[in-house]
C-alpha cells in the first residue's frame, strides 16, 4: 500500500474520506476541528488567504487514496514582490482556541510521526519553496505537538515553539449544578445571591437560552445590541459571528443566552455545547448594567444548562487568562503554537537567526548538514 501527499485548495470538494477523517476528529477534539468550523471561518475572516490543505493518503492497489492525516493550511503573504515572505500558517486566527492537524483513529505515534515527516518533507520540497511554517494555537500536552515539531526537524527546518495562551477548563466529573455550585468560591456564591434577589426586587428579568434555528435571528439581533453597548471593540469582521450563530443552530451546537432587564438585552453569551463539551466562546453585557453583576448572573444560568441539561462533562472557557475564569473553572493547560524556519533559503534562514538567535541556528545547520551527508 503506497502514501502519498496530496493537496486540495478548498474545504468544499474534500474527497469523502477527508471528510470522515474531520468528523471523527472533531467527536475526539472539538468542533475546532470540524468540517463546519473551518469553513465558516475560512469564508468570513481569511480573506485573502489561499487554502493549502495537506493530507496523507494511503492508496490500495488500483483504489482512491485514503486519508490518514490532514493539516488545513493557509498561504499568508506578507507582501507582494520578490522578496515577499512566503509562509504557510495554520487555518486559524484570533477566532480560533484550538488547531492541529486530523488524525485518523487507531495511528499510534509511531505511525503519526512517519506521516507528519512524510507531509513536512513534501511541504519542505514544494517550490517555490515556503520561508516559514505557523502552526498555532494547538495542545502542547498532546503528544501531537511534539510529533510535528520533531517532523519539521526531521527534514531539515528549525524550529521555534511559543506560547500562545492559558487555557482555564471545568471538568465537571458528573456533578449536578448544586453540587458544582457549592465549589464556587465563597466570593462569588454570595455576589451571585445578593445581586439575584437585587434583580427581582428591583427589575423585571428574563432569560432565554437560544438553540434552534428559528430563532437566530432574534439572538443575533439581541447579542449585536448587547456587543455595540458592551467594552469590547467591534469585531475585526463583521460576518464572522451572526455566520457561527447560524452555523451552530444548524449544528445543534448553539447555546445562545440572552439576559433581559425590563425588557432590553442586558447581556449574551454565546456557548457552543459539542461532544460533551460546553465552550464559552463569546460574551459581553450591556455596560449601563453593570452594577447587576447581570454578566455573571447569565454565566450562572449558562452553566446550569450545560450541566443538568446538556450534561457535559467539561466546561471549556477556550482563550486567556483573566481572573475571572479561574473563579468558574477547576483546570488550567496551555496552548502553544511553532514556527518551522526553511533552511534552505536565505529569507528562512534571516528569519531563523532573528528568532532562534545566531549560536543556536549555526548548530542547527550544522546538525541538518551531517544530517544530509548521512541520508546521502
């Protein structure tokens, strides 16, 4: 049985076996590596970008390749002209917590690695040849992480890690919400308390939880009220979020909550509940109500529906690390990202000594060139 490398310039005519390989990725690792998330993210906040999407095929006598591992990629150009910067980087952005590539289930990490060194090597190849190669964020407690950093390697390139972020996570170990709710620090369980019964003596409050189709449009209306008037600045593009709303409803992904104050969104949160997994992905509140705590309030109401009715078994709060996370959650991980630097152009090479430092990169060449008098 041969494997190759093949290469495809869109999500939308992905063979049926890239296909499968997707959805069984996301059911292991997240919607972040679903066919439906790359898609929404590539057609409304990648303008500009090429879709390079890589994937290791196995091809049985006389059949079509088979997928193995896919890595979705993007060709970034810096700028135009001769001496552009040519990089590849993940299929990702400030959008998105989680990358990687898909693996199909039952590789062990033997069978990883010779795959990943089997596409690294293609994409070290390809000419004209990539400068940089991007990778982030992805899981660096998965073994995947040093798997691909030890592939670029393998072939010749330098490579660079980095942080990228905290990463603050509930497991909830089959908890009801009372019994989670009791683990809250003492802080918080009393403000929660004291500004609900303020709510109710004070203010007529409802809340909704938004999760069929038919009704994204109104959620979509009162989550963009309540961003406009909320601290945060407006999104970098305007189509990526109503475009995931609609996208998750389709899914039934979307756990869309709202908090109404006489009558007007005080404040939204937007949820995708996915694999047993509940993501707390975007909110904001009205600032005219923050003296109601009204953002935690939704936060509470929020958990409570993905632990007694959609009973995750976490509760993920995906990007950074602000004080406030880590009074709701009962984990923190990292996520990392690397740069593989071309060593055998001179704009990779520049790059390298920039990022890697000069001592460090003259014993790196001096290793791929031993290495290279070996293979030979």
């Amino acid at each position: 049985m041969d494997t190759r490398v093949a290469v495809h310039d869109g999500f939308e005519a992905l063979p049926a076996s890239y296909r499968k390989l997707f959805l069984e990725a996301a059911a292991r690792e997240g919607f972040f590596f679903s066919l439906p998330w790359l898609t929404q993210l590539s057609s409304t906040s990648l303008e500009g970008a090429r879709l390079r999407i890589y994937g290791v095929e196995s091809s049985p006598a006389g059949g079509h390749g088979v997928a193995r591992l896919v890595l979705p990629l993007v060709n970034q150009r810096a700028s135009s002209g001769i001496a552009a910067m040519r990089e590849l980087a993940a299929c990702a952005n400030f959008y998105s917590s989680l990358f990687g590539p898909a693996i199909a289930a039952g590789l062990d990490d033997e069978a990883v690695q010779r795959d990943m060194v089997l596409l690294a090597r293609a994409i070290a190849s390809e000419a004209p040849a990539w400068h940089t190669v991007r990778l982030h964020p992805m899981a660096i407690d998965a073994p995947v992480f040093a798997l691909c950093a030890a592939a670029f390697r393998q072939v010749g390139m330098a490579v660079q890690p980095f942080f990228c972020f905290g990463n603050w996570y509930l497991q909830v170990n089959g908890r009801s919400y009372q019994e989670y709710a009791q683990s809250l620090p003492s802080r918080l369980r009393n403000t929660l308390a004291r500004k609900t019964r303020q709510l109710d003596a004070s203010h007529k409050a409802r809340f909704v939880i938004i999760t069929d189709e038919q009704d994204v449009a109104e959620g979509i209306d009162a989550f963009e009220r309540v961003y406009r008037s909320s601290w945060k600045p407006s999104e970098a593009h305007p189509a990526f979020i109503p475009g995931l709303i609609r996208m998750a409803a389709q899914q039934g992904w979307l756990r869309l909550g709202v908090a109404y104050v006489d009558g007007e969104p005080a404040a939204a949160q937007l949820w995708l509940v996915s694999h047993g997994v509940a993501s707390i992905y975007k909110l904001a509140y009205d600032q005219r109500y923050a003296a109601l705590s009204i953002g935690s309030i939704l936060t509470a109401r929020m958990m409570e529906h993905a632990i007694d009715v959609d009973r995750v078994r976490e509760v993920d709060y995906l990007t950074g690390d602000d004080d406030y996370k880590r009074d709701w959650m009962s984990h923190r991980r990292e996520r990392w990202g690397m740069v593989a630097f071309n060593l055998r152009t001179v704009r990779g090479m520049l790059a390298a000594a920039r990022h890697i430092g000069g001592h460090a990169l003259k014993d790196l060449w001096c290793r791929r060139r031993c290495t290279t008098q070996t293979e030979k």
